[in-house]
C-alpha cells in the first residue's frame, strides 16, 4: 500500500538523496503540492551490502539475463517523464 510521506517543495540534491536512501520519493502534478511517497512494501538495495549468491553468479554468467548498471541513465529518465495518460514523475519543473 502507497503512503504519503509528507509535502513538502525541497526538492535539492541532499534532499532526495537522503530521501531515496529511505525509499521515499517525490511524485506530483502541477495542481498539487509535491507529496513524498513511501510505498509498501518498498526495495532499497544498499550497493555496500549486496551479496551475490553462488547460484545468482552462475546464473549471471550463464546470459540468461543482461545485469548493467547506469547504462542508458539519460533514456530512462526521459522515458520516464514521457508518459502521455499515464502521468509522469519526471517533470520539467
């Protein structure tokens, strides 16, 4: 279940970066204040304590799955905030 964090417009880098450690994020449109949403259940994957498995590296290794990091960063955010209908967390704001 989604929740509201809380509203607030401090949308600076420290901000969202201390927000996003806490798998909290900013979703709003234009009509309303910006709201700080925690869903539940809601991943963070702390990059320091990743453990991968024996068997997750096998199955890696093997190509089943293409494994990337930050790889088409730009074109996902632009995906993101191209969303007609569907509404957009990525705005020009």
């Amino acid at each position: 279940m989604n929740k509201v964090w809380s509203a607030s417009a401090d949308l600076r880098p420290e901000t969202l970066r201390e927000a996003y450690r806490h798998g909290i994020f900013p979703w709003f449109d234009e009509s309303l204040p910006i709201l700080w949403w925690s869903p539940d259940p809601r991943a963070v994957i702390e990059i320091g304590g990743l453990h991968i498995s024996r068997r997750l590296a096998r199955t890696i290794r093997q190509g089943k799955f293409e494994v990337s990091v930050d790889l088409a960063f730009r074109e996902v955010m632009e995906g993101c905030a191209d969303r007609p209908g569907l509404g957009a967390w990525i705005t020009g704001i």
